[in-house]
C-alpha cells in the first residue's frame, strides 16, 4: 500500500482552506474531500443549510474512509473547518487511521477582513453571513502537539506556508 497523508484543513469561512486543498490535489493527485461540497449536493434550494446534517456527515466520514482504504490513494485532503481541538478530534476518532502514515494539520491563519472578504466574492448558500464567520474567527484554537498531528503547517493571507514546530 502507497504512503497514506491525511490533510485536516482548519480554518474560517473564507480563510483558502478549498484553494489550498484544490492546489494541492493538483500537484499531489490526491482526493479532496470537501464538507460542504458533499452539503450543496444533497440540499436542495428550498432547505434549511443544516436540513440533511446527518446524511452529510455520514457521507462525508465514509468518503474519507474509502480514500484511506483505497491502496492507489497517496494524500487525502479533509475540507471542513475544524476549528477547535474537540472539533478536529470529531473527525478523526470517526476514522479507522491504521492505513494513514501522517496526519497533517494545515491552519488557514487570516485576518477576518479578508475572510469576509474574500467569503463577499461567493453567490448563493456558500455564501456565510460575516456575523457568523466573526463568532468562529473568536472560537478558532490554533493546533498543539498535543493533538499529535504529524506536522502542522500554517498559511497565512497570502499563501506562504510555515511548519509550526511541534
């Protein structure tokens, strides 16, 4: 079986976490798997954003664990916003981890400014409203060793990663 990398994006509404797991889905040929792509596609225009919660997650979880059964998959990439140690534990006490060879933290660290920003150049339900990226940029906790990831690696506004030493 190849190396297995599990890729959990933290982050706020806006921050890059799609953009930087689509980036590296094109120069790894990993899997994205994305929370809220799997959300648009079950709701429909007339439900409430929560309305199928249980079936996201439940397809969401076993995405994920598919891509770590499959032997021909290198680096997985989970795209949720994660933005509390209770939260990151959710989604990896759901998944049987023994194929997985590192598990990588990857913290979208902008200001809230440009998160809402950037969030005022979406249409439709992914649009956020800025009260509610504003609650969960005050919620956020930045990834510790405690939480035993294999490597956490901030990117900033612009880009620019930087490992968090451990």
């Amino acid at each position: 079986m190849k190396q297995k990398r599990l890729w959990l994006m933290c982050g706020i509404p806006g921050s890059g976490k799609s953009t930087w797991a689509k980036r590296k889905v094109e120069q790894t040929g990993g899997v994205w798997i994305s929370r809220d792509a799997i959300r648009f596609s079950i709701i429909k225009d007339d439900e409430d954003y929560f309305s199928h919660e249980d079936e996201v997650l439940a397809k969401f979880f076993s995405d994920v664990q598919a891509q770590l059964n499959n032997p021909m998959v290198e680096d997985i990439i989970v795209d949720a916003s994660h933005l509390s140690p209770k939260a990151r534990q959710a989604t990896l006490g759901r998944l049987n981890l023994t194929n997985a060879t590192e598990i990588n933290c990857v913290m979208l660290d902008v200001p809230v400014a440009t998160a809402i920003e950037r969030n005022d150049q979406r249409e439709g339900r992914a649009k956020v409203p800025h009260s509610v990226i504003r609650r969960m940029d005050i919620q956020k906790t930045f990834p510790t060793k405690k939480e035993k990831f294999t490597r956490i690696i901030r990117v900033d506004a612009e880009g620019k990663e930087s490992e968090v030493d451990l």
